[in-house]
C-alpha cells in the first residue's frame, strides 16, 4: 500500500516508511491512497468474530502487500491483549468501555499496536529510534506503558505543565528506562507544535531516526477502527441504525471511526462531542474553520485542543467539502458545568461512573436522542473515570473506589524535565539525550 501527504507536496511513501517519517516532507499527514472495502463476506460474519479476529481482517485488509498473514498474526497477538466491552445502560444506549488495556485508556489500542509494529521492522534493519510524542493526558501514558523496554527505541514524552491529571502525569514520568517526560511551560498545542518542528528539522533528522506516537502517526489511527467494528458487530444482531458519539480532541478517535465507515461499516451519523476548544463543531455549523490559541483549559483536558492535527484527514476523506462533513458527523459541545451534571445524571440515572470526556459523549448522544429517535445509541468513553480522581470527587462528593495499578501510582516519584515553549530549548535537549 502506497501513502500520500494530505499536502500533496510529498511523494508516495510505503507503510513503513510513513510511520518512521511520521511526517510527510510538506508537513501535511499521511494517508492511504485508498481505503479498502472490507467483503460482504465479512459483515455478514462479523457477529461471531472476537477483537483479534476483526483486528487481524483489519491489518490484513490494509498492509497485505507489506506484511505476511503470519506477522500481522503476531502484531495482533502482541498488540490486542484486552477487551472493549459495550455497557448496557438500557436498551438502546451503550457505552463502549475502551479502558481496559494496560494505560487504562483508548489509546492503548493504537500505542501497542505501533510499538509492536514498529519493533518487527526495527528488528530487521537494526536500527534505532526515538520517539516523540505531545500529550494532553492519555497518549503520553498509553505510549509509555506500549513502548517500555522496546529494544533499540528511545521515548520522549512532553505535555503541558499543570493540565494533566495526577494519575496521568505519574503513568508517564515513573516508568524509567527508555522513557523520558518533558514537563512544557506552555500548553498541548504548544507540545504539539515543537514536536511537529523537530520532525521538519533536516539537522535533526540527519542524526537521528525519529517517528512520532501521536495519532499524526498513521499507525496509531488504524487499529482504533478496530473497536468501532468490534461494537457494531456486537449491536448488528438488534438491527436498528447506529449512532456513535465521540469525546474529541485531537480527532484521531473519530477519524477512525470514518475509516471503518469507509471500509463499509454501517452508521448512521457519529457525533463530534467536544468541550469548549469547540473548533470543529464551529466549523460545522458554520463552514469556517477556525482554531483556538491558546486552547481553552477544563476538566475534559485530553481534549482541550484548539487546532486538532486530525482535522486534514478528515478533510481529505471528504474532499474537502463541507456537505460531506455534515453528511457523516454532527457537532456539539458541552461546558465543564454541563460536562459535570453528565456526570451526576450517568451516576444517578444508571448507577454509572464516567470521566468528564465520557460524560460529553453521552452529553452528545442525549441531545441527538431528542431529536432523533429509533437508533442504538453507542458513546465511547475514552478513559477510567479514576484517572480524574479529584474532578470526580468535587463532582460526586465522594471518593469513587479506583483500580490497585492506578492508586499505586500516586505514591511513586515522578521524573521529568521542565522546559519553556522554546524550540531552541527543545532541540538542545534532544541533541543531549537521543540515541
């Protein structure tokens, strides 16, 4: 399979030359010169597959030419080692749970898959890597616990200084080893942006291998798609349309979702629930895109973005016209007010705890529902609620049991470097500590 630049300013490049460069020349972001359409065959038995099947038909679909059905095999085996359980809240609403991998967050899926991925080819040619990677809360720690102790792969991990949770900050700053954190005097999008210029940087790229783990990279978006068949095969059965609300940020999550839509996964509409960095629903009511600088920090903050790197595949997946946005997706957002009474009312209504990015997606799904009825109703929550410990404790009044791996955190020492917003600073400490 062959990728192009959403740029279109960059050459082809094979699979594994897109996910080592995690950038296109140009600056743009890489995608598939076609998306493959998953056979007939397959979703007519896609109710008896588990995870790993799907996943497996997945990778094969797309990297055939690149990878034999024995590697994938072994990807998959390595990669999708946990469940994405649905939640039933009642007969037409469902929470897909998407945190019971290792980092108790989404975006283990696609962290392990590329650690896994990325270690088959490194294997082969002996070579070293390192990479970097911009958090604003739950990839820093799913790219961490994914890539420990990966031979011949060095990690380098900055997010926003005091806008990540506690847990968060300590998954990402305690394991050691081949890990290294970067405490950033600024906020997500300024991590983001000084690793987007070290991977333009020819000085840099001239003395070292360098990849990126955000979901800029394209080996991070597609095993996310995984789950979104995983739950329609779940639901097929009940034989009613379905709606999938998606908690956003960085739009990667969602961007996923369109692609196992374009693979031919039925859906009726996604929706684009975010918090305040409200820059992609605004673009869909108004067809104007606009983004936020600085992004607005709140409770939800693993989606407080205000320039979303995903957005230019969701434009090419599109062309670029907006009838075809509003077509597949409906936009909202929620406050931190509105975003906490989501909480109280999943707590209250259905005996159900979510993390503030959760609650936005239900908060999503509800105000659909009002409007729209007849369909299963399916809202992804992105992360373990105990991941915000005391947002939900000011929310609920009282302190949620959490799970043993998370509350052993807290009494660990974190180890992180402080630096400004400065590329300059940023550069001098890659030239020092990569490999």
């Amino acid at each position: 399979m062959k990728l192009f630049s959403t740029k279109k300013a960059s050459p082809l490049v094979t699979f594994e030359e897109a996910i080592f460069q995690g950038l296109p020349p140009d600056n743009g972001l890489y995608m598939p010169e076609s998306i493959p359409v998953l056979s007939s065959e397959f979703w007519d038995k896609v109710e008896g597959m588990s995870i790993q099947k799907i996943a497996f038909e997945i990778t094969k679909a797309f990297f055939k030419d690149d990878l034999s059905d024995d590697v994938i095999q072994q990807i998959i085996d390595e990669a999708i080692t946990f469940d994405a359980p649905l939640a039933k809240l009642n007969e037409s609403l469902f929470c897909l749970e998407l945190f019971h991998g290792s980092s108790m967050a989404f975006k283990d899926f696609g962290a392990r898959f590329m650690a896994s991925i990325m270690s088959y080819f490194l294997r082969k040619s002996d070579q070293k890597l390192n990479i970097l990677v911009a958090t604003s809360g739950d990839t820093g720690g799913a790219v961490a616990q994914g890539f420990y102790n990966k031979a011949n792969i060095s990690v380098t991990i900055l997010y926003p200084k005091g806008k990540v949770s506690e847990i968060q900050e300590k998954q990402l700053t305690t394991l050691g080893g081949n890990i290294s954190a970067l405490e950033v005097d600024g906020t997500f999008d300024d991590c983001q942006a000084l690793v987007k210029q070290a991977f333009l940087d020819l000085d840099l790229k001239s003395k070292f291998g360098l990849a990126s783990a955000n979901s800029i990279n394209i080996a991070r978006l597609i095993p996310q798609s995984f789950y979104y068949v995983y739950a329609y095969s779940r639901l097929k059965g009940l034989g009613k349309d379905i709606v999938f609300s998606v908690p956003s940020g960085n739009f990667g999550n969602l961007t996923a979702g369109l692609i196992a839509q374009k693979m031919r996964m039925p859906v009726k509409t996604f929706i684009a629930a975010t918090n305040v960095n409200k820059v992609v629903p605004s673009f869909i009511e108004s067809g104007e895109y606009l983004p936020i600088s600085p992004s607005i920090s709140t409770i939800s903050n693993a989606m407080d973005v205000g320039n979303p790197s995903n957005f230019p595949r969701m434009e090419s997946i599109f062309n670029n016209d907006i009838n075809q946005f509003r077509s597949s997706i409906k936009g909202c957002y929620f406050t931190d007010g509105e975003t906490k009474d989501g909480i109280k009312e999943l707590k209250e209504k259905f005996d159900y705890l979510a993390c503030p990015h959760t609650a936005i997606a239900y908060l999503g799904l509800k105000k659909y529902s009002t409007e729209n009825s007849g369909s299963i109703g399916v809202f992804l929550s992105t992360a373990h609620f105990a991941k915000f410990l005391p947002d939900m404790e000011k929310v609920l009044g009282y302190t949620p049991q959490i799970p043993k791996r998370l509350s052993d955190l807290i009494g660990l020492e974190k180890s992180s470097s402080e630096i400004k917003a400065s590329y300059d600073e940023f550069k001098e400490y890659l030239l020092q500590n990569l490999i």
